[in-house]
C-alpha cells in the first residue's frame, strides 16, 4: 500500500520526523533512539518538557522490551485484549527506553493502533517502534484528518504520510496507567474503563 516506504525509513533514519495516521487521531513520530529528533518533535509542536512521548508500534512484542518485566497480570489482560486498539497503557519503563522521551520520568506508554498505514510503516522502519504524539501545536485540537494534519505540519515535518483511506476515527486513545495491580486513568478516551 504504502508508495514511499524506503523514504519513510531513510527520513526517520535520519533523524526526521513525520506524520501519519493512527486510527484515533494523527500522530508525530521519530525512532525512539533518535534523541535529536525528539528533541524536534517538542521545538515543533511547542511542547511543555514534562509532557512525555509515547512509544507506538504495529505489534505488542516490539514495545515488551521498552517495559520493565515480568508484566503484572493486570498489563497482559489490557494487553491481550485491547492490543491493537485505542488504549495507551502507562507502565514502568526500562533501561532501553530513554528518558529523553519520558520527561525523566520513570514510565512510559505504550499503543498498539489499529490501522493498516500506520502498522505499515512500522513493519518496515529501523526497530519497527515509533516515539509519538499527536500531530498539532500544544494546546490545539488534535488533527483528525489528512487536511488538517498537512496543514498543520507539511512545512515543519520531513513527510505527512498520506492515508490511503485509512481514516483516523477522531477521537484520542484512553490513557490508563498499571501500577502492579492498580490503574489509574489519565485520560478517558475511544476506549471505557
């Protein structure tokens, strides 16, 4: 489906930064290990420091390794059945996240979207993980579709991946965190806990 896959990879390898559709809403992303890039999603998006990013990739057991492990049997269950979905699990983080992208915070959330283009793009990027957030200024509505996102970002982001008719649902994903068996819910969105 998606034309421009070597160009997405080389970008991104390349400490860029691009836009895409999710099936919430349209989200900002760079590898993760790209500190120079992150630092560029926040001079875009005129993002406040202590507004962490969130780590997103096509399949759960790419972002496993980002986690501290074992996971608590309340994290799989979120996992098994919400994975992909609009559900953004908050959780301790691991040594291999960096705490550039978590506001040197000790967490870290992890989605699993459920669209085609976007697990695309995963599939064939270095790490097949993206560090993302939502593709608009800080304080503005979230894009929800393929106009808004490009005129938002066409001219601070290295590509606004088309959709291909994927289109974003519109509405953010649930934010819960898992602290051992407890949750805590920052955000409720598409998903009801």
């Amino acid at each position: 489906m998606l034309e421009n896959v070597e160009k997405i990879k080389e970008i991104l390898d390349n400490d860029g930064v691009i836009a895409y559709v999710t099936d919430t809403v349209w989200g900002l992303g760079c590898l993760p290990s790209s500190e120079k890039a992150v630092k560029k999603i926040y001079e875009i998006k005129h993002r406040e420091a202590q507004k962490p990013l969130i780590l997103m990739s096509s399949e759960p057991y790419h972002l496993l390794e980002y986690v501290k492990q074992p996971l608590s049997k309340t994290a799989s269950q979120l996992i098994k059945q919400y994975f992909p979905g609009a559900l953004t699990l908050v959780l301790e983080k691991s040594e291999k996240t960096p705490y550039y992208m978590t506001s040197n915070m000790d967490t870290v959330g992890i989605r699993v979207p459920n669209n085609n283009v976007f697990k695309e793009i995963c599939d064939n990027i270095t790490g097949h993980v993206l560090a993302t957030t939502s593709a608009n200024l800080s304080h503005q509505p979230s894009a929800k579709t393929y106009e808004q996102a490009y005129e938002n970002m066409h001219d601070l982001v290295d590509l606004v991946v088309p959709d291909y008719g994927d289109f974003a649902k519109g509405l953010e994903s649930t934010v819960v965190g898992v602290f051992g068996d407890d949750l805590k819910i920052f955000r409720q969105g598409a998903i009801k806990l």
